[in-house]
C-alpha cells in the first residue's frame, strides 16, 4: 500500500500517516523485505532459564527414590532444593513428570471419623461434663487463657491467665473450679492411698474431662493429676474442633465480649447470670 501511494506521487510520511503507521516501522519492513526477512520467523531458540537436561534428569530420579513417600510435587520440589540436588519449583516438577508420563498418587482418603461416645457412667447431667481448652486473643498474643465449662448448663467454671501453656495451668485451673463446685471434699475422699496415678480408672471417676489433644491436654503430668483426682479424661477426635464446640462457642462469645467489654467483665455477666438466670444488661 506505501509503495502504491509513493508511485502515485504521495510522500512516504504521509502514506504511513494516514495508515496510522509509524515510519520507523515501515523503513525496518523495508529493510526486511529486501533480504527476504519480512515473513515472520517461526519461534524456537531456548530461554536462559528453561530446565537443563541434567536438572530434568533429577527430578526424574527424585520421583523414582522419594514419590512414594512425599505424593507430591511441592514435597518433591523442596526435597530437591534441601538435598541439594536440584531447585526447580513444584510447578517445574510436575511439568516434567507429566512429560515423562509419571504422575504422583495420593493416599486414599479415610473415611468420615465417629466420634467416640462417653463411658456408659456418664449422666448428662449438671457437674459430670467438663470441657476445657487453651486460647489466645489477638491484642495479648503472648499469654493464653485456660477455660473450664460444665458442658451440660454451660457455666463458666474457671479460667486462667498466663504466658505459659502447659499442664501446669491445667491442674490450677481444675483446683479453682473443684474449690468452686464443692467437689474437694469428694476427691479427697477417693485418695485413698491405693491410686494408680498412671491410669484412669472408669469405675471410681467423680466427672469426665473434655479436651482437644493438646500436648498439655494429653501429657504425663495432666493425667496424673486427673487420676489422682479421679476425673476420666475424654479426648475429641484430631482436626476436628466440632466435637469442642461447647468451648469454642465460649471463647467466641469471650472473644467478642473482650473487645468491647474486657476479659473481667465478659466473665461477671457470664456468672451473673447463672446465679439469677436473667439475661445481663448489655450497652
């Protein structure tokens, strides 16, 4: 089209003008198409950070030693890297297998968990169900806060403050709320000296204790301590918060009232009313 408009008398700036053409393009165009270069070229070449044979090779090999293990290619990529090996990212690794016609297989999924049900001693009924856990809040990350509910009328029983999470806080937190509930004295009446402190027997328990599987829940020290008081601990089951939900829902309903109201204060009302059953005043 230029060259038409030039033999019928146009200048060259202007035929590229009204063609909305920049002239620096049009004159590289000539260029080309006098050394028979104006057809595109076809694309190849190789980028500087394409994957070497040798890194292919690698990743290959990772498969073979390590898939069954990891069943990933973000576990296989950072295996890699930490094994030095290869650095390649998860995305490189799965490219490459799918090119080799390799692929990862995961586990079979397990099937949906029960939750196991109480011992056949427990009544559902008030002061024979307590549930606890640990929780932080966000404006003091550095203390967690230990909370004691009875399951079955939702009272607060307990709670404790400190910057340390351990079973330690969990044996406080239990004696203020037996202190509380008037449950020493029945305690005390099941030391009898013939306690097995590393078992919990089902047949003399006085209430069953609820909680996650908490490394503070579940150690040596809190097990003693629940069998020396004769509390039956009764474990949810992993990854699944559902079955505290009575807690959760507390630490919710704390959380919330923290915010406006203060840890002390979400606590009172809590109480207040438990001992008038009427609703407290909010603002």
């Amino acid at each position: 089209m230029i060259d038409g408009a030039v033999a019928e008398g146009w200048d060259h700036r202007r035929a590229c003008r009204v063609l909305g053409l920049k002239e620096s393009r049009a004159w590289r165009w000539r260029i080309r198409r006098d050394g028979d270069r104006l057809a595109d070229r076809p694309g190849g070449g190789r980028p500087v950070h394409g994957l070497l044979a040798a890194e292919e090779a690698e990743i290959v090999a990772l498969f073979e030693e390590w898939g069954e293990v990891d069943r990933s290619h973000r576990k296989l990529a950072h295996r890699g890297s930490y094994l030095h090996r290869v650095w390649v990212s998860p995305s490189s690794v799965r490219r490459v297998l799918a090119a080799h016609g390799l692929h990862l297989h995961r586990p079979r999924r397990i099937g949906t968990s029960v939750r196991r049900p109480f011992p056949e001693w427990v009544t559902y009924t008030k002061g024979t169900i307590w549930i606890y856990d640990n929780t932080h809040f966000t404006r003091c990350p550095d203390h967690a806060a230990t909370a004691i509910l009875d399951l079955v009328t939702r009272k607060w029983l307990a709670t404790i403050l400190s910057a340390e999470e351990t079973s330690t806080q969990i044996q406080v937190a239990f004696t203020e709320a037996l202190e509380a509930e008037d449950l020493m004295e029945r305690v005390a009446a099941r030391q009898d000296g013939r306690v097995d402190l590393a078992v919990d027997d089902p047949t003399r328990p006085i209430l069953l204790a609820m909680s996650d599987n908490g490394a503070q829940m579940t150690s040596g020290s809190t097990r003693e301590f629940m069998a020396l008081c004769a509390i039956a601990q009764h474990f949810g089951r992993p990854g699944t918060p559902t079955d505290q939900a009575w807690i959760e829902t507390l630490f919710g309903h704390i959380i919330r009232k923290a915010r406006r109201d203060g840890l002390v204060a979400a606590r009172e009302k809590r109480m207040e009313y438990h001992r008038t059953r009427q609703l407290p005043e909010t603002r």
